[in-house]
C-alpha cells in the first residue's frame, strides 16, 4: 500500500506497522493469488515487506521489491537484501519507461496488493505493470471494495476510490489486459471497515480490531463454501496478450 504512504504519513506507516503482525491474513491474500503467480515477479508498493515474505514463500526464481520511498528500500534491503534472488529498486506508477527498464528480467508476473487505489491515474498505473511483462505475463490486483462503505480510513489513506468486480474489469481492460479472473476477497472484513470508518468517522486502522481478525483468519478462510457477493477487498487478475 506503499505506492503512495511513506513513512512521513502517519496513517499508511503505522497501518503497515499494524498489518506486520497479521501474519496470517497476509499469507491469506497470496494464498488466494497463488494459482496466478509466476516464477519471475514484480511486487509494487512493497513497503516494509508483509507481502514480500509471502511472496518469497512461493519459490520464485526471482523477486524484485519497489518502493518509492528510500526509507522503505533501505528496510526492505535490510530484510530480504542477503536472499540473492530479491533485487530492491526505486519505481512510481504510472511510468513510460518500464518496458526498457526491466526487459532484461524476463517479469511473468506483477503484483500490487492494497496500492492501485492510492494513484490517481490508475489505469495509466497499470498499463506500466503490463508494459514490463513478456507476452502472457500477469497483472495481480488486490483492491479495496465497496465503494458504498468508504469512509474516514479511507481518506486518511490516501484512497482515491473503492471498486467492485465491475469497476476492477473495466480498469484491467482500459489498461489492455484479457481478464482472467474476479472475486471478492474477505467479507468478515466488512462490518468492521464500515462501522469504525463509515458509521464513527474513525480514521485510525485499529491494533485490537486487527488482532481480533488475525486470530479468526482460520474461519474467515471458510468464505470459499459461501460465496456471498461482497467482500471488503476485490481481485482482478489481467493477462498480457501473447
């Protein structure tokens, strides 16, 4: 989600603080983009690394890590710098240049979880990330849902807008990808996210709340035998043509 919150917003760093101790939900997340994730990967928006290491746990043949933020490189080259298969570099969406840039790398996939919501020129943002795969790479998204429960947590993160499997499709196809795939993601997220930023104007992502969750992640997993249609967060995945 780092995309845009450096550690001079004082909402997205402590967030990212906070989301460090939810092991399992993080691990959650890539669980459900695992089918679609390469050997060859791109996370953008990595922060202090709480998707990196999950990433890392797919076996990849080669990850690279970016942040626009030199504080957040310089913590994750302190965390993942001895792993010779993790590179860490600067990028900022949208960009022009990152098919030059990366061609050498050879991406087959790029992943950004909680960070097209922080742009502005989100289709721009991912056109970039297909620009720098080779033909039949991924684009992975993970992004707030439910434009209808946006509210104080929102704003204060620097969230430009929530989606839904509508609104991601048209962004993944403006931005020239066949899309092969949409859900909704965590919908005992839903309640929480309304009432303390929707219904109280809270604005502050609470420690208690996320422990609370962290701790039932076991059951909230269970989601998949009632695929009711809403959720607090929404994947699209896109692919490159060949």
């Amino acid at each position: 989600m780092s995309q845009q919150a450096g550690p001079e917003d004082v909402h997205g760093g402590a967030t990212l603080e906070t989301l460090a101790e939810a092991k399992r939900y993080n691990a959650w997340q890539v669980e459900r983009l695992r089918p679609f994730i390469g050997k060859r990967i791109l996370e953008v928006g990595s922060g202090i690394g709480n998707i990196s290491s999950e990433l890392l746990a797919t076996n990849p043949e080669q990850l690279i890590l970016t942040d626009m933020d030199e504080a957040y490189r310089t913590r994750l080259r302190d965390r993942f710098g001895s792993d010779p298969r993790v590179t860490v570099t600067d990028l900022k969406l949208p960009d022009q240049t990152l098919m030059s840039r990366f061609a050498d790398a050879r991406l087959d996939t790029a992943v950004a979880l909680n960070v097209i919501e922080h742009i502005d020129d989100h289709v721009g943002a991912v056109a970039s990330m297909a620009s720098m795969l080779i033909p039949g790479g991924r684009v992975l998204l993970l992004v707030p849902a439910m434009p209808s429960i946006y509210g104080k947590m929102d704003e204060a993160l620097g969230h430009y807008r929530r989606y839904d499997p509508s609104s991601l499709r048209g962004l993944l196809t403006d931005a020239g990808l066949t899309v092969e795939h949409l859900s909704w993601f965590n919908r005992a997220g839903v309640p929480g996210w309304w009432l303390h930023g929707k219904v109280r104007g809270r604005a502050d992502v609470p420690v208690g709340g996320v422990r609370l969750f962290e701790a039932l992640v076991p059951l909230f997993r269970l989601e998949r035998f009632l695929p009711l249609p809403f959720g607090q967060s929404v994947i699209g995945i896109g692919r490159k043509q060949l």
